[in-house]
C-alpha cells in the first residue's frame, strides 16, 4: 500500500444556478483515499454525498452546475478541467463507480454480458470473444450463479439483487483502481443488502481497489470502512478513522446518526424500543443563512452557532469535527 493518497479531493467547490439563487452544494470539500482503503461517506439525503462522486467522475451537469474551484487527483493526474475525452478514458478504466438504481442504469434492450463486453472493449484492446469471455468472469466472481447464461438474460429478467451484482461486475471489469459505490443497496431488502456488502468486501480483500462508499446507513459504515466522512448540508462536518469516530463522535450530527442505529448505541443498556430519530430536515442550500446549518435541529446548540460557520478543527489525531461546542469543550 503506498504512504501517499490515491484520490485526492482538495478544498471542492459546486455551485448551482436555481430558480431560487445560487446553491453551494458542496462547500469546500476535502477528502483523501488511500490505496486498499474503504473510505465511507454517510449523510442524510440531499446532503452532498452523491454530488461528491458526481464531481469526482466529471459528471456535473454543466449547466446548470459547475465545479467553481478546488481540486481532485488520482494520483499526479488532476481531473478538474480535464479535457472530456481524457475524463472518458479515466471512467471505467481508473475509476469505477456504482449508481444507485442498476434498472435506470443498465439498457434495456442489450443483455448483460453485452453491456459488460462493451464496456471492456471501450478501455482494452481487446477482441469480443475475449470481452465476452471477462464480462462471464466477472459475472462469476461477483457470485452470480451461471454465468455463462445469465450473460445472455436482459436487465429486466434478474432481480434487484442479481442487478446491482451486474453492476458491480461492470464497475470492476477493467480493474479501476477506486470504485465508487452510490447507494449500492438502494430498494433492496435486507438479506441481499448483506450480501451485497459481504460482496464488495470480499471483492476489497481480493483486488486492493480502494472503495468509496456513499450511503445513509451507518451500520453499514460501522462494518465496512476504515475512515468515515460525515456530511450535512454540503458540508464535511466530521471525518477520521471509523472507530474513532463512531466511539467519540465530536459533532452533534454525528451522534445524532449514530444514535438512530440501536447496535452503535454507546450505550445499549438504555436503548428504548423507539428508535431515536434527529428533528427536522436537511435546510435548502439556497437558504443556510449565517452560522452552523445544524443549528436549527441541534440540541447542543450555543449562541455561536448561530452566527459564525464552524470550520473543520482537529480534535485527535487524525479527526477532525466542525463544531463550536465540541472546539469549547477542548478549551
């Protein structure tokens, strides 16, 4: 494993052009990857964690968005403001990525093998035969049974879970050397969620590919990641090591989150039969106003909050929390 991190997003900026004004959904975003890690990002919905892939990948919708500064390497290449046609040599090959909902994302009207064929062919000089023959191998080693004739079945003849697996074979198919995964278990139910996350921990163990893994579910974060990002409304509120995090979270986000998983619980003896559950929503991103956007739903909430934006601070080594009263707790 190199010392150094393999994608590196330095101090990201997004803006939106709305209806409503402009909209900063991610504000100064800083993240760095290392070589055979998991790196977990957790939020709430519409936080910024799927826009941070977005971004990543050079997939902004441009307009009505735009990357307005910052930085993000993969290794020594930066790829904010790379030329397109470089960016598409870079997708698939050095960087894989997983959406959300494998039905919106594979086509209808080729089978999977196809799809994955075509998608070696794109980035290796290779023939269809042997494109076929990587796409069955690949469906194989994501644990789909018969492969060899499940290449030939349509999207719309596997279930949710044999498609998020054609996903992930896709994504891995020319060995990237980070794979994004968005939701990998969106709409699926419980026992193939846990499949799927066995699935891509085996496959971490068996490739070293380093793993950046977008999702809502901080049991899934507790299980799979080495380092944890927290965002909130653009944000990166607090992030290190995930033990670290999860034992003494700093911010009062990151407790609230932690808090509505009853097996994270600090405290298990006292857990209720109700869940515990954070008040009110994620604000607009055109309308954060002054001061910490978790103010409004936090229950830690002092005067300062209200009136100047905390900035990422450390408050152990290796972690980092954006919050005045955790700041004043150390003074």
């Amino acid at each position: 494993m190199t010392a150094g991190p393999l994608l590196s997003v330095t101090d990201l900026v997004v803006d939106f052009k709305t209806r409503a004004g402009n909209a900063r959904v991610l504000d100064h975003i800083s993240l760095d990857v290392k070589e055979g890690e998991i790196l977990g990002i957790v939020g709430e919905s519409g936080c910024g964690k799927s826009m941070t892939a977005l971004s990543i990948m050079g997939l902004v919708p441009n307009p009505p968005g735009k990357i307005t500064s910052g930085s993000i390497k993969l290794g020594d290449q930066e790829l904010v403001d790379m030329d397109i046609e470089a960016l598409r040599k870079i997708r698939g090959k050095e960087i894989g990525m997983i959406f959300q909902e494998p039905m919106t994302s594979l086509n209808p009207v080729f089978t999977v093998g196809e799809q994955i064929a075509e998608s070696v062919r794109l980035h290796e000089n290779v023939g269809a035969k042997a494109a076929h023959a990587r796409a069955v191998e690949m469906l194989k080693a994501v644990e789909i049974p018969e492969p060899e004739a499940r290449a030939h079945a349509y999207p719309h003849q596997l279930s949710g879970g044999m498609r998020q697996r054609v996903m992930i074979a896709m994504a891995l198919s020319c060995r990237p050397r980070v794979l994004i995964a968005d939701e990998p278990t969106t709409a699926l139910d419980t026992t193939v969620q846990a499949q799927i996350f066995d699935l891509l921990q085996n496959l971490q163990d068996e490739t070293g590919t380093a793993i950046v893994l977008i999702t809502h579910d901080m049991g899934a974060i507790a299980e799979l990641a080495d380092t944890v990002a927290v965002m909130y409304a653009g944000k990166i509120v607090e992030k290190g090591k995930v033990d670290r995090v999860l034992s003494h979270p700093d911010h009062p986000y990151t407790k609230g989150l932690i808090a509505c998983v009853p097996h994270l619980s600090a405290n298990p003896a006292a857990i209720s039969e109700r869940l515990m559950e954070i008040p009110g929503v994620v604000p607009a991103l055109t309308d954060l106003g002054t001061g910490c956007a978790f103010a409004p739903r936090c229950s830690e909430v002092i005067t300062k909050c209200r009136t100047d934006s905390p900035r990422l601070f450390e408050t152990q080594p290796e972690h980092k929390a954006a919050c005045w009263v955790a700041q004043k707790e150390m003074t």
